[in-house]
C-alpha cells in the first residue's frame, strides 16, 4: 500500500497497552478491556491483539479502532487531537478555502491602545466549490462580508498575535466552511475558533475595542490550535 494508512498516522502517537484498566473509552463509551464500540466501515482490518492504548504524550486510553474512526471522521492532514486533553500531535491544519491574508500599519490608534498606531489584516476569500475536506464535497459554497477587516494594536504583543495569525493562514485555521452561527446560512466560509476584532472605533458587537483582554485571550486560541512560535518571519 502506498502512503500513510489512517492506522499509520495514529500509530505514529499511540502505545499498545497490554492489559488496559476497567475504564471506559471516551470516544465510543465501551469498556476498555473489551473490543470497541464503533461499527462503522474502515476499521474492520485491525487486529483486536493491539486494540487498546495510551496517546504517547498526554496518556489519555483508547481503543485503536475507535482513534483510526476519529481521524477518518476528520480532515486527515497527518495530525491528531487527543479528545480529553485536546493535546495535538504533529501538526493540525484546517480546511479554510483558498485566498488572500494582507496587512499593513494605518496611523490611527485603536480604544484602549493610545500609545501605538493599528494593524489592519485584511481577509479576501472568494465563493467557490467545496473540496474533499469540506462538508459537502463538490457543492458551492458562498462567501460573504469579504474582504474581511480587522484590528490589532501595533505594539509588541499585538505583532506577536499577527506573526502567530500568518502562521494560522499557512495553516488554513482562521476561517473554515459550515453554517453561519450569525446569519444561519449553511455552505459559507466562516470564521474558525481564532477570535478577530473587525471593528475598529467601536463595539457594536462585541468584536471591537477596547477588550483589554483580547490579545491574551486570543494567544490562547492559537495555542489550543497548536500555534505558539514561529520560526523567523520577516514582517
Ligand atoms: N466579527 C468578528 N468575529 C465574529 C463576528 C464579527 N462581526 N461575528 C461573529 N464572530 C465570531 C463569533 O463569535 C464566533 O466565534 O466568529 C465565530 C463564528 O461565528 P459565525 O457567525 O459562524 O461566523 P461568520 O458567519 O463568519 O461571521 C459573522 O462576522 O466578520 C463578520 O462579515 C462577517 O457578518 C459576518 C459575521
Ligand atoms: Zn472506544
């Protein structure tokens, strides 16, 4: 077989545990010393004498079938979540559509940020046909309120959130494709887990300044996404 099987990837960070303890799984809520809960098709090839054991880094137990279903269920971009602890092994990438991150420093302060001019990111994501990794392969999807706006102070911290959100472009986690919690519309780009700030003077809907938590609480967004370093990056 050519390439990395579903079972290759998850095997990459997972142990076989021989006599695993009478817990249950928490992915198909089955006992842990017997066979896995989940029925569904792509996992019947594995072989029950390896069936339960531990992520490598987090610990958390599982059977082996019930991991290769979850990947399978995903994007199956060589990464893996733990569903406990949420701990990424290897590298997690999303399924944001092709398009266009810019930025650039405009002259004004933002609420709360007197000492320092803006960053204004700009988003361009055009409508277009979904591929394998969306939900529905080969239907249209629709883009609205592009070119996106928005907001970061120009300081150290507020750099430091840009240079992390280009790696989260890279990594096609900043917008992704579903039904729109605001509008309800479904088969539309729409933003990941990756808060933004599109107002710039004010805050009618809560995505604005001032938020003097904001910049924290979205380092902690991109760490949950496994983003928290980059290499060098010439801005
Ligand atoms: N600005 C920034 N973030 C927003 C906004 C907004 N105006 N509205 C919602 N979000 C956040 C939500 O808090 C949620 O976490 O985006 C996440 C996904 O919400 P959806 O409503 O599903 O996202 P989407 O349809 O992409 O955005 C709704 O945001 O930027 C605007 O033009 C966009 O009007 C649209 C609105
Ligand atoms: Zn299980």
């Amino acid at each position: 077989r050519k390439g990395k099987t579903p079972e290759d990837v998850v095997k990459r960070y997972w142990q076989k545990v021989r006599n695993p303890p009478e817990e249950d799984c928490t992915i198909c809520m089955e006992t842990l010393t017997g066979p896995s809960g989940y029925k569904g098709p792509g996992v019947a090839s594995i072989s029950r004498g390896e069936s339960v054991g531990r992520l490598v880094q987090c610990g958390h137990l599982y059977h082996l079938q019930c991991l290769v279903a979850m990947y399978n269920n995903g994007i199956k971009d060589g990464s893996l979540q733990c569903p406990t602890c949420k701990t990424i092994y290897g590298v997690k990438t999303g399924n944001q559509p092709a398009g266009k991150m810019e930025y650039h420093v405009i002259p004004h302060s933002l609420p709360g940020h007197p000492d320092c001019k803006t960053i204004r990111l700009i988003y361009n994501i055009p409508p277009g046909i979904q591929a394998p990794e969306h939900p529905n392969p080969g239907k249209p999807f629709t883009a609205r309120g592009f070119p996106r706006h928005c907001y970061l102070p120009d300081n150290e911290k507020g750099r430091k959130v840009l240079r992390l959100l280009l790696e989260a472009w890279d990594r096609r986690l900043i917008f992704s494709v579903g039904t729109s919690s605001t509008t309800g519309e479904s088969d539309t780009v729409i933003w990941n887990e990756i808060h933004h700030k599109t107002e710039f003077g004010s805050n009618l809907t809560g995505h604005g300044y001032p938020d003097s938590g904001y910049l924290d609480n979205v380092l902690e967004e991109l760490k949950a996404q496994g983003i928290t370093e980059v290499e060098e990056r010439h801005l």
